[in-house]
C-alpha cells in the first residue's frame, strides 16, 4: 500500500496593505470631485468647522456654519459622495489586466510497501515548493465595462448634487431657526415695552380716579390690559427659549447654551437679488437646481445598468497568461528512487468566454433595469413639478414679505404718533381713556407686524436662494441699518 501526507507551511495567498488616509492615493484620479469636507466648499477657510466659544451676538453666518458642519446628514452626504467615487475607481480598474500571484510549500512523505517485493518499495520525504503567476486581461465585451463606468459616474455625479440639496436644506433649516430666535426676541422686547406703557397708562388711570377726574372704570379697563400685556409678556419669553433652544440643538449645543442674536433690522432698500420675472427663474432652476441634476444623474445611471446588463450577457474575450515553476522530485518508476527535479510551465493566449444560456436569468435581470428606469424618469418628472412649485412659492411669498416690509413702517409711525396723541389728550383730561387703550393696542399691534415682516422678508430672500439651489455665505450677507 501506499500513503501521502503533506503539511502546509504558509498560506497560499498573502496580502498586504499600507493604511492611508482617505483619498491619499488615487492612481485612477477617482476622488477628483469629492469635497475635502462635508461642507463641500460651502463655508471659507482653512479649517471651515473649526469654531471657537459662541459669539455673542450670534451672527447668521456662524450659525450656518455651525449647523452644516454638525448636521450628521451633510457628513452622511459626503460619505455617499465618497462610496460613490471609489465605485468610479472600480468600473475604471475593470479595464486594467489583474495580475495574481500563487506560492505554495509542503513537505511530502510518501512510502509505498509492495507486499512480497521489497525491492520494489520506496520512501522518500522532500520539500516541495510550487510558484506561479497569473495574468487575466478582458480586451472586448461588447460594452460591458463602458456602460458600468457609466453607471458608477452617473451615481457619483448624484451623489455630488444629492450633497448640495442636503447643504442647502440644511442652510435653509438654520436660517430658518435663526430668524425665528430673531423674531421671538423681538416679539419679547415689544412685550416688556407694552407692558411698561400699560402699566404707565394703569398709573395715569388710577391717578386720575384718585383725584375724582375719571370715571372708575378707567383704572379697571387700564388693569385689564396691562393684565393682558403681562399675559403676553410671559408667553413671548417662553417663545424665546423655545426658539432659542431648537437653534443650539440646529448647531450641536445644548439647549440651554446662552444665546443672543442682533436685533431686527430694517433693510433700506429691499434687496433687489431676485428681481427676475417668475417664468425666467423657473426656466433657469430647470437646469440648475441641485435637486433636478440628482433626479437626472440617477436616471442617467439607470439607463447606464440596462446597456450593462445587456453587455454582461454577450460573449467577451480576455487575453489570457501565466507560468508556474516548482521543485517537484523525479522518479523512473515502482520501487525506483526519487530524484530532484524542477520543473516550469508558461502559457499565453487568447480566452473566449459565450453565455449560451444563463437559465432566461438574463431577460429577467434587463427587465428589472428598464422597469427601474422608468421608475427614475417618474421622479426626474416629480421633482421638476416640486421644484417649479417651489420658486414659484418662494417668489410669491419674498414678494408679499417686500410689499409688507414697506407698509409696516409707516403703519408703525402712524400708531406711534397716535399714541402719543392720546397720551397727551387723556393727560390733560380732553381724551377717553378708550381713545388711550385702543391707540395703545393699535400700537402694540403694528410693533408685532413690524418685527414679523422684517424676519419674514429676511427669511423669505434666503428661502427663495435655497429653492434656487443658490444659497451660500454671501446670501447672509444683507446690508442693514438700524431700525427704530
């Protein structure tokens, strides 16, 4: 009988590696377009969401920067940007020859014991070592690989848009709060000072009755609205820290960090950024609106997958080499000894691979492609009707929030004087004390408007930048003077 019994002594494939940052080495120049942080080139500087104590008073453009660079949606945007960039470099690879390397040792023993004949028995052990190289080169495949670059560069170029999208909701997110933080404490100023002058007009009145110059019920209606002004006093500042409160959360704070923006500000002249007709503005985001290049990237790609999945299909050929060398030992024959020996094998040639049936696989998998897309041109047509909408909304609402800025002015200088006037009658016993509350209301009224046009005509401009898809830092960057 005979037996064999070999070892292994190394693995028979070794790899190795060297770690690197990302992006670092890039021989197929794959990780050309992807951004060197997540915020994409959006905010300036050498160390963009590099950020210091909290600024007080918080500036708009630090709250965007602090947001867009906490947001784990814009960092998860970027990550997909970077996945889809190696998927670049790995449809570009597939045109490249794939060179592989095999090394294999063992120790063989091998006895063989002829019953009755020993002189035709043998033993013999070597050490047995076996090298080889393996080049595999797909020269044609009918388009294969061309349309998988395709494919891979089509979802990169959606992903890049994808990050702008989320860049800009993110900007319009943050201005949004911050506004919002501006509005409420503006609110919260107007209260504290309704509730002084209802607490003035509540002394007069009483001093009044005091002196049998009024009626009693001039204290009491006064009473009742400078309870009214304490009432809303109180709301308003709980509004603040509400609002407060969600903007910290925006830029990854606490939400008891304190806090404080610039007061409202009135813009002399309103900005004129947008004054393109509706129709000109809808016809341009058509073409350039990150969203819409997203939708159109991924239908691309879709497209891309059905000529591949086609492609994968047909034949291909590949030119095809390798040589291997080993020290196998070298017998005559039965009960002759071994002898050491090397060997070496080399071949070159041209392989040629013909799905003839794939089990109708195939025709399901093309199928599968061209129902996906015709389910993306579905939504590169939804989101053009969303988008269109969208400025359509946006212009409309910057439109009405200019008009209003203007007439909330002088709506505001007329109530003040008003007020004024009254104070003076009541005072000199010539005015009710009805003309006084009404004026007083009238005025608190028109202060609340005010401050809500100012922060909605704010807002409204950037909103309208962000359904543009233009939105950066020189959007918050809004000539100002103080109101009053």
């Amino acid at each position: 009988m005979s037996g064999r019994r070999t070892w292994p002594i190394v693995p028979v494939m070794v790899a190795c590696c060297l770690a690197r940052p990302a992006w670092s080495f890039d021989p197929l120049l794959a990780g050309r377009s992807v951004p060197p942080t997540a915020s994409a080139g959006l905010i300036p500087g050498d160390a963009p969401c590099s950020f210091g104590p909290v600024s007080q008073p918080l500036l708009l453009a630090e709250a965007v920067g602090r947001g867009l660079c906490h947001n784990p949606k814009t960092r998860e945007a970027w990550a997909d940007v970077k996945v889809r960039a190696a998927a670049v470099g790995v449809a570009r690879a597939a045109y490249l020859p794939t060179v592989s390397g095999n090394w294999q040792g063992v120790r063989d023993d091998s006895v063989t014991d002829v019953s009755g004949h020993p002189q035709l028995s043998s033993h013999s052990a070597a050490t047995v070592r076996s090298e080889s190289v393996t080049l595999n080169w797909v020269l044609f495949d009918f388009g294969g690989r061309s349309a998988a670059l395709q494919n891979a560069s089509s979802l990169l170029a959606a992903a890049r848009a994808t990050q702008d999208t989320t860049l800009q909701d993110e900007f319009a997110t943050v201005a949004k709060d911050w506004y919002a933080v501006q509005a409420a404490q503006g609110a919260l100023d107007a209260a504290r000072d309704i509730e002084g002058m209802t607490r003035d007009t509540m002394v007069a009145a009483q001093a009044r009755v005091d002196h049998g110059a009024a009626p009693v019920t001039d204290a009491l209606q006064a009473q009742t609205q400078h309870d009214d002004a304490v009432y809303n006093l109180t709301k308003a500042e709980g509004d603040a820290q509400t609002a407060l409160g969600r903007l910290a959360s925006d830029m990854g704070l606490a939400p008891d960090t304190a806090l404080a923006v610039p007061a409202a500000t009135d813009v002399q002249p309103p900005d004129r950024s947008y004054g393109d007709s509706v129709s000109q503005l809808i016809d341009v985001v058509k073409r350039t609106h990150p969203g819409i290049l997203a939708a159109q990237a991924q239908l691309d790609a879709a497209n891309a997958k059905v000529a591949q999945t086609r492609a994968e299909g047909l034949p291909s050929v590949s030119l095809v080499a390798r040589y291997s060398h080993n020290n196998q030992p070298a017998s005559l024959g039965l009960g002759i000894p071994t002898y050491p020996a090397t060997g070496h094998d080399a071949y070159i040639g041209v392989q040629v691979t013909i799905p003839f049936f794939e089990g109708f696989g195939r025709h399901y998998q093309v199928r599968q492609a061209e129902a996906e897309a015709g389910r993306q041109q579905a939504v590169v047509d939804e989101t053009v009707e969303r988008v269109q909408l969208d400025v359509w909304t946006s212009w409309q609402t910057l439109r009405t929030a200019t008009q209003n800025a203007t007439h909330t002015e002088a709506a505001l200088k007329n109530a003040r004087l008003a007020f004024e006037a009254a104070g003076q009658r009541y005072e000199h016993g010539v005015g009710s004390i009805l003309e006084l509350l009404n004026t007083q209301a009238a005025l608190a009224t028109a202060r609340g408007k005010r401050i809500e046009a100012l922060t909605d005509w704010s807002y409204a401009r950037l909103d309208l930048a962000a359904k543009l898809g233009r939105l950066d830092m020189d959007s918050v960057a809004v000539s100002t003077t103080g109101s009053k």
